[in-house]
C-alpha cells in the first residue's frame, strides 16, 4: 500500500466515524449524534476491530494490533489527534493537517470534493439506514467512491468504498454493531493521569515507530 493510499484510509475512516462528510448544498447535514459501538475495518491488506466512543467533534478508537493495544483519540476542538500506548503509559501528539512535505496526502475530510446520490432505503442488521452512493475527489486529484449506508440519526452505519490514488486501487470496508446512542464518558477523550508525552518523528501525520535494530 503507497503512502498516498494509507493517507486516504486515514481519511476515510475520520470521515466515517465524525460524521464529517460534506453534504451537497441542496442536501441536509448528518445530525450530530454521539454514541458508541463495536468496529470492523478492513482492506485487502489489513483487518481491524475495536470499539469505537463518537462525541460532538471528538473520536475515540481501541484496538488491538500485533498484540498491543491501541487508542487514537481525534479532537477537533484542539486541531490534534491523540495516540496513546497504554501497555507503555505513553501518548504523542500529532497537529491536525501534520504531514511529510516530500509526499503531501489529502487526509484532511475537508480536502475532499463530495458528491451524493441517494439510493433509497434498506434494513441493515434490522437496523432502517438510507443507502448513498458517494464520490470523493481530494485536493490531490485522486478519488474514491462506493456507498454509505446512514441511520435516521445521521450515523454512518456501513461503508463499502473503493480508493484510487497514482494507479493503485484499493477496497475498504466498515461496520459499525451493537450501536448504543449516549453521550461517552468524557474522559474517554483526554489523556490518563501518569501518561508521558512521547516525543518522536513523524510522516505524513502518522508517527514513525523506531525498529529494533
């Protein structure tokens, strides 16, 4: 996967959780709605899960990779997002629209044209969403598009979109299950007393992980 692809995964899956896709003029906004689930994201090259926290402007994943756990935290409201180790009691930092200026990727869900079409409505896990099918074109020139499927809330239930970026083509997937609407504990979005702030390089927004040679 190119550099500029992972990037558009980035944006993809900020996208899908916040709510944060434009909607055409003529087009209502997705209601803000917080609530919390279970995730599944998947490329070709990659499969996740996790659980997933959503308040007004705010984003909080879990997972599991590798055998270590995980937690970005996306705060609008301080322009940075949060990346917390918690089997090492460290996080870093990294500034909203942070990237390396020898490869520059759109990950930023306002670089992004949109245009959407709906589909009509569908029952989805016995849950009544509206199918959309979405095309995005980034700042960059490179695209993507596939199919939302969003509940009368305004929460994206489901993605099945394809990227395209310099000639390499991807497929990513995400669901959403056992969704609860409620506003998440807030201090699920700071970072835990006794966290030492981490400081290292970074690419693109994505911080560098020092190997073990």
């Amino acid at each position: 996967m190119s550099l500029r692809m992972f990037g558009q995964v980035i944006a993809f899956a900020i996208c899908f959780s916040l709510g944060s896709l434009a909607s055409p003029p003529a087009q209502a906004q997705p209601a803000a709605v917080a609530y919390s689930a279970d995730f599944t994201f998947e490329t070709a090259d990659m499969a996740q899960t996790g659980k997933i926290y959503v308040s007004a402007g705010k984003e909080r994943r879990e997972s599991v990779m590798e055998g270590m756990t995980l937690i970005t935290i996306r705060r609008d409201d301080l322009g940075k997002t949060l990346v917390l180790m918690p089997d090492e009691q460290m996080y870093m930092e990294i500034d909203a629209g942070q990237q390396d200026s020898s490869d520059m990727v759109a990950t930023n869900p306002a670089d992004y044209g949109v245009e959407m079409t709906e589909v009509g409505p569908e029952l989805l896990d016995g849950v009544e969403t509206v199918k959309q099918k979405v095309i995005m074109t980034s700042s960059d020139g490179s695209k993507m598009g596939g199919f939302w499927w969003n509940t009368t809330e305004g929460i994206t239930l489901k993605m099945d979109m394809i990227a395209m970026a310099e000639g390499d083509k991807m497929r990513l997937k995400q669901q959403l299950s056992n969704l609860v609407l409620g506003e998440p504990e807030p201090s699920l979005f700071e970072v835990p007393a006794g966290y030492q702030n981490m400081s290292m390089g970074f690419g693109m927004g994505i911080p560098s992980i020092p190997s073990d040679d």
